[in-house]
C-alpha cells in the first residue's frame, strides 16, 4: 500500500520519512514524542490519543509560560 507523502507548512524540498506516532505492544499502546520518549501504556489506542492531546497542550503551556 503505498501512502502519499504531503509537505507540511513551510517545507520545501522532498518530503521526509514520517513514522506513526502510536504502536502496540501486546494489547497496549504508546505514542512517541519527539524527545525520544515513549508514553504510556494506555489500553486503547484512544486513550493513547487522548493522552497525546493533553501532552500536547501541556506543551504549549511550558513554552508560552517560559516566552517562547
């Protein structure tokens, strides 16, 4: 299956390799941050997608709280 490859806001040249954020072990899922750590387990994926969304929103609110 081959899947198309889109340049994201601001890319130019060729689109890079992007892997999936989330992966199971046995019936427990993860996502992967782009620190090099991988959270959870969580045992659905939607929880896995949930818990992204507040990782990532705890994000912003660092880098605004710090000035970035």
């Amino acid at each position: 299956m081959s899947e198309t490859r889109i340049p994201r806001d601001g890319e130019a040249g060729p689109v890079p390799f992007r892997s999936g954020r989330f992966f199971n072990i046995g019936s427990q899922w993860y996502f992967a941050c782009r620190e090099g750590i991988d959270r959870g387990p969580f045992s659905t994926r939607h929880m896995a997608e949930l818990a992204l969304c507040e990782y990532i929103e705890n994000c912003r609110h660092v880098r605004r709280a710090n000035g970035f």
